[in-house]
C-alpha cells in the first residue's frame, strides 16, 4: 500500500513550528478538530495515553502517533515535517523531525494496522527517509509517497 492512498496532499504540512511534544499534539488536536475545543481535548487526551503505554517515538528522528477516537468515521493520517525537532522520548535518544499521525475510528482494526504497517515499512527504509528529510514543500512530499 503506498502512502499517497492514505495520505493526501492537504495532509502533509512542512515547517511546522513547535517546541514540545504537548504543542505538537495541541496542532494535531487543532487541525484534525477544527477549532471544536472539545472534540480537539479528547484528541490529545487519546493521543497522550498512547504514549504512556510507550513512545511513539521510533527511533531515527520518526514518531508515528497512533490512536482510536470515536470522534470519527474512518482513518485519517497526517504528516508533519517539523521546523525544529521535538523530544518524544525515543529509545535512540534522537529528537523527532518526521511525524506520521494516524486517527482511527473506534471500532476499527484492520485498516489501522494496515496504515501503521506502511509507514513502517516506509520509515524502514534509510534512503527514503533521507530523501523526505530533503523534499522542500508539500507538493514535493506527496509526489514522493506517490511514487514509493
């Protein structure tokens, strides 16, 4: 499964300006909630007991934060090409540059695991992660999934 299947071009956003992983989740609220204060709190609050299980953080500057809301009807996955890197806690140590969000409804396994193992194998692959951290703009990055 390519990630432009999932991920669409107004899902991808570059140079994205936060300072810890708790603005990250705030932006992710804000946008997946659209300006909905209680919809976007239960976001963060799911997103955040994912992460008291462990880290979401993968290693090599990558975290995919993953959760189930029953806010919503079907998967929904965002990318963020972060300004500065954030802490996420990471066995490695590295701070998190790349994040792949991943939003699926409550009732839903397959398709959730699916995405989850695409982006994993993606983020697997070194030459493809340098090659992201190099791509510019959205257009750049959605071409890229397009094409892997």
């Amino acid at each position: 499964m390519k990630l432009i299947e999932f991920i669409g071009l107004d899902s991808i956003l570059v140079d994205v300006d936060v300072d810890s992983k708790k603005n990250l989740f705030k932006f992710v609220a804000n946008y997946f909630a659209k300006d909905d204060l209680e919809e976007g709190s239960k976001i963060i609050e799911k997103l955040n007991e994912r992460e008291r299980l462990g880290s979401t953080g993968i290693g090599n500057g990558i975290a995919i934060p993953h959760s189930k809301v029953s806010l919503i009807d079907k998967t929904m996955v965002l990318f963020l090409k972060l300004k500065s890197a954030v802490d996420f806690s990471a066995q490695d140590k590295k701070y998190v540059d790349l994040v792949f969000v991943i939003l699926a409804p409550k009732n839903c396994q397959s398709e959730h695991l699916l995405v989850l193992s695409s982006i994993s194998s993606f983020v697997k692959n070194e030459s493809f992660v340098k090659k992201l951290r190099r791509l510019k703009n959205s257009k750049e990055i959605y071409k890229f999934f397009g094409k892997v």
